[in-house]
C-alpha cells in the first residue's frame, strides 16, 4: 500500500491544507488501474479509475488527469479562477465550472483519440472526479462511478451521483433506492463515447472538514455509508485514507484509490467573503416551511446538510441523486410538479424522502432556470440527530406533510 502526505498552502485558498492519498493494486490484480492528481500548485486534485485490457485503462486514466491538469493550469482558465477570488459571485462561480466541464471533456476528446490511433486500446475508459480550490470553496466536476465525499462535523454527504444505469432509473423514480441489479454498469465515463456528460457542483468550506475523492475499489466495498463515515472521520488524513484503502483490500479485489484533503487553519480573511448562500438567498431559503421563522443558527445548521445545484429549463429534477432519496429547497426559477401547478421560491420538493418515503410520480420539469438545495434523506437524518434542531424539523416537516397531503372534504 502506498501512502503519501503533503501539507501545503495553496494558492488563491484561504485555509492550510493536508492532504493523504493511500491506493493498493488489490488481492490478486495484476496491474493497477487508478490514478491519482496532487498538483497544489494549482490546487487542484483528482483521482480516475481506468478500464480496459492490457493496461489501457492505467493509460486512460493518466491520458485523463494530464489533460485535465494542463487544461486548467493553462492561461484561460487561471484568468477564470482569479476572476472569481476578486470577484466572487454566481456569474464568476459558473464560468469556473464551466472551465472544469471543458477539462473533463478534452480529457475525453484525448482518451477517444488515443484509442482510434491504437486499436488495441478500443474501449478504454476512465472515471475522473476533480476538487479546485478557490478562496473557500471546493469547485467539483465528476463523471463515471468514482465518488466524492465531503466529511463536515453534524454530516457525510456523498457530492456525486453514480453514471451506471441502475442510478439513471433511480433518479428518474423508475426503481426504488434499494433496488439492486446484477450488472448495473456505467454509462457515461471518459472515452466511452463521443460525448460525455460532466457533473459539476460547488461547496463552501470550512476548518475541519474533509473531502474525500475515491474509486469503487474504495466505496463499493462499504454496504453502509456510515462505516465510510466513520473512517474518513477518524484520525489524521493519512490514517483515514489508509483504512479506507485497507478495507477495500479486505472486502474486494479492486484497485483502490482514496485521496483526502483536510481543511486547516485559516489564514485569510476576505472582506467581501462570497458564502455559499448570500443574504438573498437564506432570505429566500427561509421561505420554505421547514425554515420559516426559524431561529438563524438553526437554519445554518439545517442548511448544512444541503448541496446547492442547478437544473436548466427542460431537464426533470430527479427524486433520487448519490443513492439516496433527496428533497430541494427552490431558491430561483420556476419548476412545474403537475399539469395545473407550478411552484418557485419556497417551494419544498419531494417533502416525503426526508423521511425515507419513496413515492413514484411523474417528476418536476423545470420552466426557467431553476437553483435548488438538495439534501439526502441519510444527511438530514444525520443533522437531525441534534435533539433541538431534529424535533423542531421533524415537527415542521409532519404539519407540512399532514397538510400537503390531507384528502379533499
């Protein structure tokens, strides 16, 4: 098993970092597909999970994160991130994702065109999942069955969405979330297709938290989240990754990646701090009837367990996301829910999941531009376990559901 350790201070991010990457080839495997990305320079970190025979998926995952790296170490894309440390705001924190969706996607176009000049490597591919570090944000772009996890001290939540198929159903209320199939297998990676899909999202930060970036060496060993929990939680970052990998050795055969990044003691304080939710926005979030009139550190508090996503116009907002039922809080756009309603700022989405009720329906489609707190049933829960906050919620959340749901007199 090897085990690396770094401590740094990073550029244009306000918090001293540590940083551990453990990975272990597997019990019995003869070549190790995973790779991994350290470039503090940059601030940047990824870890890939390759596939494909005779190495090619060793060489499509390097093939990935090197192009990955250069994309955002070239000139455009550090103009972008500097932009958004002087002048952070939602149009600045988009085109930072926007440059890390083209990253994932040239990595993707290098991977194809590697394959077509060596017919031997057809079929090679690469999951990818990357953290840029800005100010006090965690920037993430992800794409294929690797998963990002992020360690706060009342919750784990899992940032990113599996690309197998089994998921795709799931988030589309088609099975239910413990549904379990035989083959599940992916369906969107790096080099698989033409065309990749590329999930990005971002995270405010603070001292004690950690982000966890691994493979399915790592995570599909685990059968409950709160043994990963507990893992990533214990010790020093390097003492947490190499019982993530360890377990993953004695649970399965795969290569197994896990990279951690511990968020230290801050040395710069910014005037103009760019929090994930601005004034107009807690505002907008206490709309809501879980939060309204709620006390502010409460409402903090309850936030925390959420993920702040966009869906454009068209898409459907699916009712379960990180194998998970998940609910949203509408801050902007308009989301239609049924043909005769349409709901905006406010509004609660899939109230039920909160507490572990799966119920099919056709699901909301977005009418203008939609931002959303999503939260996990498994996160709110976690909150929840704070007696005060967890029984003001819940007893939000049952007057909300009794009335939302009581049948017509």
């Amino acid at each position: 098993m090897l085990v690396v350790v770094v401590q740094h201070i990073l550029p244009r991010f306000d918090f001293r970092v540590d940083v551990a990457v453990a990975e272990d080839i597997g019990a019995g495997r003869k070549t190790h597909e995973d790779a991994h990305l350290i470039a503090p320079d940059l601030a940047v970190f990824a870890v890939a999970d390759g596939m494909g025979g005779h190495e090619a998926g060793e060489l499509a995952a390097r093939i990935a994160l090197d192009e990955i790296k250069t994309t955002l170490s070239n000139e455009r894309s550090l103009a972008l991130v500097q932009a958004y440390v002087e002048r952070p705001g939602l149009d600045t924190r988009r085109k930072v994702l926007a440059r890390m969706r083209r990253a994932v996607e040239r990595a993707n176009h290098a991977v194809r065109k590697d394959a077509v000049a060596h017919p031997e490597r057809l079929g090679m591919g690469t999951t990818v999942d990357v953290l840029w570090l800005a100010r006090h944000k965690a920037f993430l772009a992800h794409a294929g069955d690797g998963r990002i996890y992020l360690a706060r001290e009342r919750a784990t939540l899992q940032l990113t969405q599996d690309h197998a198929r089994i998921a795709a159903l799931q988030a589309g209320g088609e099975l239910r979330p413990t549904t379990k199939l035989r083959n599940s297998g992916l369906i969107n990676a790096v080099g698989l297709s033409d065309t990749i899909a590329v999930d990005t999202l971002f995270v405010e930060l603070g001292r004690g938290d950690r982000v966890l970036l691994c493979s399915d060496g790592v995570h599909g060993v685990l059968p409950h989240e709160a043994d990963l929990d507990a893992m990533l939680r214990r010790g020093t970052p390097a003492e947490a990754a190499r019982a993530l990998v360890a377990r993953g050795r004695e649970r399965g055969t795969d290569n197994a990646t896990a990279l951690v990044v511990e968020i230290g003691e801050r040395f710069v304080k910014r005037s103009d701090e760019d929090r994930g939710l601005s004034d107009a926005d807690l505002d907008r979030a206490r709309q809501n009837p879980l939060l309204d009139a709620l006390p502010l550190p409460l409402v903090l508090a309850a936030l925390s367990a959420a993920v702040e996503v966009e869906v454009p116009v068209g898409e459907s907002v699916p009712c379960i996301v990180a194998n998970d039922l998940v609910a949203y809080l509408v801050l902007e756009g308009i989301v239609r829910i049924a043909a005769d309603r349409a709901v905006t700022t406010g509004a609660l989405l899939f109230a039920e999941s909160l507490c572990g009720v799966w119920s099919p329906r056709e699901l909301p489609r977005v009418e203008q531009p939609a931002r959303l707190l999503r939260i996990r049933a498994d996160d709110f829960t976690e909150v929840c376990e704070d007696p005060v906050l967890g029984a003001e919620l819940y007893r939000r959340l049952s007057l909300y559901l009794a009335r939302t749901r009581a049948p017509p007199e």
